[in-house]
C-alpha cells in the first residue's frame, strides 16, 4: 500500500505563496494519475488539480485556475503543488491523492473513490 506524506504547508498572508510537496514511498506511483484536494473546516473535501502520469497534462478547479500549478516528479516519486496569489480562501487542509487504478484520469472525478489513496494533509492558513 502507497504512503503519502504531504509537506510544505504554513500561515501566509493573502497575496503570499506556498509550495506543497508529496512524497509518496512503498510504491511507485509513475504509472498513476495524481491530484490534490483540500478540505476546509465544516466544508466537503474539494478537489483541486489533477496531473497525468507523465505530467504532461493538468486540470484546476476553477477557483485555483492561473494561481496554482501541479507538477510531478516520477524520479523522485513526488508530486507539487505551488500555490500563488493566495487568498483567505484558500484556507484548508490539503491532501494529495493517487489515483486507484491507471485508467483512472487526471480531470476532477465524479467518484471521489478514484482517489481515496490520501496522505494525512499539510494545513495551509492564509490570513488578510
């Protein structure tokens, strides 16, 4: 079973920027769509953004659009999330997520079970 563990995470200011790593170990995760969602206090878990396995495409839930950006490593089996431009907002646990099987794509999915592979999440607060 893959093991992700999220890093990166922080107070900010609005207008500040972050960036969010995820390790993953005991599995490669190459072969995998990956994504990351946020959860913020008494909201439902959101996705974010989704990445292909080569990283060649990416998706972005509106309200990240043109400030955060997904990349992925396979070399070093981990996946990044930047986030700029933040906003009060933004404010909530991020989680990053691997896709259950490769056919699984990359864009937000209508089954959050195609990513219930999550890590325990790095807090992102921002304030005004």
């Amino acid at each position: 079973q893959v093991q992700l563990v999220e890093s990166g995470g922080g107070s900010v200011q609005a207008g500040g920027s972050l960036r969010l790593s995820c390790a993953a170990s005991k599995l490669t995760v190459s072969p995998y769509c990956m994504a990351w969602f946020r959860q913020a206090p008494g909201k439902e878990l959101e996705w974010v953004s989704g990445i292909n396995s080569g990283g060649g495409s990416t998706y972005y839930a509106d309200s990240v659009k043109g400030r955060f950006t997904i990349s992925r490593d396979n070399a070093k089996n981990t996946l990044y999330l930047e986030l700029n431009s933040l906003k009060t907002e933004d404010t909530a646990m991020y989680y990053c997520a691997k896709a259950r099987r490769s056919t699984v794509v990359a864009m937000a999915p209508e089954n959050l079970d195609d990513y219930k592979t999550r890590g325990q999440g790095t807090q992102v607060t921002v304030s005004s």
